[in-house]
C-alpha cells in the first residue's frame, strides 16, 4: 500500500464534490476567549451522515471496479465508517454489509440499515468485529474494505485539510481525532503538504492508546482492550497505512481521559452550541489541556462526528461523573 499523494487528495475532491458540499469553518468568540486564541471549529457534523468518514466512502466506492461492484462490499466499523460505506454504496447500487460490535452505538447501527445496508453484530469490540467481517470476505467472496488502510480512503477524508487550508491559510495548529488514523493521517499529508509549518496534533483516548502507544515506540503495538465511551477511538489495533502517515509526519499526540471528553462535549455544546460525540469532541478536549501551547495561535478543531445517542448526552449533562 502507497499512501496516497496530495495529488490523489485533489482528485478525491473532484468525485466528492458532486455528492457533498463542503463543511462549515467556523470561529468560535467564546471558545477563542476561553483558550486566549483564535479557534475555529471544522464542521463535519453537517455532513449527511453526520461524520467525515463519508468522504473516504464516497472515493472508495466510486472507485471500484465492476468485477468488484457485483461482489458487494463487506467492511467492520462501530458506526461512522460503516455509515460512510452504506451510504457510499446506496449511491452507487453496491451490496454493502457491515460487521459492528455487539452493544455499538444503537443510533449508528439504524442509521447504517436505514442507508440499506445489512448489519451483522460480532465480537466484543470493533476488532473482534473486524475479524470476522475479513473471514466473511474470503468465504464469500465479497471486497473487503478495511477502515484505513486503503488509499482511496484516506485521499477522500484529506479533503477536509483541502477545505481548511484553502478557508483558512493562516492556520496553525490542527487537532484531530485519532482512532483508525485516517483524518489525522490525511491532515498530514495534505495540511503539511500546502504548509509545511502547520502543527498537525491527534488525539487518543487514554483508555484506547494503541496509536499513541505505537508512535512513541517507533513499533506497532496493540492494547488488550479498548475500554473508552468514545466508539469513534474504540481501536485496539493501530493500521499500517495511516500509522505509517503518522509515524513520520504527525508534531504530537495527546491522551485525554474519560472526564476530559465529558467535558469537551459540555464546552462544545455550551460554548459553541455545536453538539459533538465523543470523538468529535476529543479537539476540544485536548485544547483545554493544551491552552499554555496554542495561546496567541490560530487553531482548528475537527469536529469530526456528531452521532451521540440520548442517553450519551444525558450522562454527559446530568452525571457528575458517568465514566
């Protein structure tokens, strides 16, 4: 596997770009006066299926072959990518199944049928979850997409760095989400690409730290478990491709624990009033970690999913301590 080229990122937006408008950038006055710089807030909750992983569906699905369309796909995900493989394949005419964990996000598991896709519950969690989807696919011949390391991928979900650092060039700092490592990955290679002075900083769960725990140590490492609320860095297993991307080109990464994405969602909601899942919240919570570093800068947060059940957000609002 080749990471893909800025190139191919300028490509990926040709073929999106019929499909998606691209996401609000906007600043946030009362987050920047909390942070004592000027932050910016890029919106991929406004996408269709409320997340930025619906890029990469998009590049990837109008991408295959004939041969591989009449095969169908089969993918595993704890929810925002599989909802970027259904909807990708809705339009396109594609069988798509997706394997998610049992207990995954109800919501994003009746998002995914809903796009017409065929949902099947396995495993523990997204990895066990991923291991029978790849079985599947060599019994019964589907294409099996894997949720980072495929370049089509990636070149989608780097069109969100397309849109910030055409919107916004003075930027900075980008902090992003970390779970499989394709928008930080694609943040990489397109950000430091146009500008090769921006700091590209991802953030991990403390409780799911494998990409954080590989990048430090120059070595793939899994975890024995993935014990995080946030399903969208629910990941035990980093990914060759984009941990490679990561490896070489990422400026940090930064562990927030479960409190700290209690309250990233809170800051969202009550600074900004833009509603975040957990993973979509990470930015924020990393940047209230990290005001000392980003005063006087110009910063943005991907806002990278919004696909928070109820009863999530009720915890977030009323528990004084629900993780």
């Amino acid at each position: 596997m080749q990471p893909p080229t800025l190139q191919d990122v300028y490509a990926a937006r040709q073929v999106i770009s019929r499909y998606l408008a691209p996401t609000p950038l906007v600043r946030s006055a009362a987050m920047s006066e909390a942070l004592e710089c000027e932050l910016y807030l890029k919106l991929e909750t406004t996408q269709p299926t409320g997340a930025f992983k619906v890029r990469g569906g998009i590049n990837l699905v109008s991408r295959l072959t004939e041969e591989e369309r009449a095969r169908g796909v089969i993918t595993a995900s704890t929810g925002n990518h599989g909802q970027s493989i259904a909807y990708a394949s809705r339009l396109f005419g594609v069988k798509a199944v997706v394997a998610a964990p049992e207990g995954a996000n109800p919501d994003k598991v009746a998002a995914i049928r809903r796009l017409g896709s065929e949902v099947v519950l396995r495993g523990c969690d997204f990895d066990e979850a991923r291991a029978w989807a790849e079985e599947r696919a060599r019994l019964e011949g589907y294409r099996y997409v894997h949720p980072a390391n495929e370049p089509h991928i990636l070149a989608g979900v780097g069109t969100v760095s397309l849109e910030v650092m055409e919107a916004l060039p003075q930027t900075n700092v980008i902090i992003v989400p970390i779970g499989g490592g394709s928008g930080a990955s694609g943040h990489c290679l397109v950000a430091k690409g146009i500008s090769p002075t921006v700091k590209v900083i991802g953030v991990q769960a403390e409780k799911a730290p494998s990409v954080y725990l590989s990048w430090k140590a120059g070595r793939k490492i899994e975890t024995p478990e993935a014990a995080t609320w946030a399903e969208g860095l629910m990941t035990r297993v980093p990914f060759d491709l984009p941990l490679g991307i990561i490896r070489e080109h990422i400026d940090d990464i930064v562990l927030v624990g479960e409190e700290e994405m209690r309250q990233g969602v809170r800051f969202l909601l009550e600074a900004a009033h833009q509603l975040a899942e957990a993973a979509g919240a990470a930015p924020a919570a990393a940047a209230r970690k990290m005001k000392d570093r980003l005063r006087g800068q110009t910063v943005v947060l991907v806002v990278s999913g919004a696909n928070i059940t109820s009863e999530q957000l009720r915890r977030v609002l009323t528990d004084p301590q629900p993780w």
